[in-house]
C-alpha cells in the first residue's frame, strides 16, 4: 500500500514539474539547471520505490547532499535572481511559508534519496 502512495507522489512530482514547463517557467538556463538536479533525484526515487539498485550507494549519497545543497540555494538565494517577484513576495514572511511548503513538497523525496543512498 505504501508503494503506491508513493507512486502517486512521484507521478505529482511530475505532474507539477510538466505544467511549470508547459506555462514557460523553464526559460533560463538557470532553470534548466534546477530541471537537471530534479531529474537525477527522481531516478533515485524511481530506485527506491521500485527497489532496484541504480548506480552505487555512493554516487546517491553525492547526489543527495548536491541536490538538498542546491535545492536550498536555488529557492532561498539563485532564484530571486531570475525572476520578477512581487513587492510582498520578498517579505521574511514569505520567505519563511513558502520554505516550509518546500520542505513539505520536497520532503518525502530527500527521504526517499536517504533511505536509498544509506
């Protein structure tokens, strides 16, 4: 039962990820940067949920500490950068929601890539 839970989180990972791209949210390179580090992520996902062992330990416990590191730096710092904000989207406030919703969002997948990786 756990499996397709998920499954469903994977499959909404992609989901929210094509509709970010069909609206042209991958525009800078700087984006396609972000895309890049998602998609190594998702295939320790996809090994994790399936159980197969793609690649080594190793090489998932880099990936893992490379994705969480830029994962924090590209929301929190690189992307402000790169987009038009709203006057009351920089507030601490702000900031601090919109964290929180992703490490919500993103939670489950650094899970995942834990487990896998140790």
């Amino acid at each position: 039962m756990i499996q397709i839970f998920w499954y469903i989180y994977a499959a909404f990972l992609a989901t929210s990820t094509i509709g970010f791209f069909i609206h042209g949210g991958y525009k800078s390179p700087i984006f396609l940067i972000d895309l890049a580090f998602s998609v190594i992520a998702w295939v320790g996902l996809f090994g994790f949920v399936t159980h197969s062992q793609i690649f080594t330990p190793f090489i998932w416990q880099v990936v893992l500490a490379a994705v969480v590191l830029w994962d924090l730096l590209f929301f929190f710092f690189i992307k402000a950068y790169f987009t038009e904000a709203e006057p009351e989207a920089g507030s601490a406030s702000m900031t601090v929601i919109s964290g929180v919703m992703m490490l919500v969002l993103l939670g489950p997948l650094y899970y995942a890539l834990f487990q896998y990786a140790f």
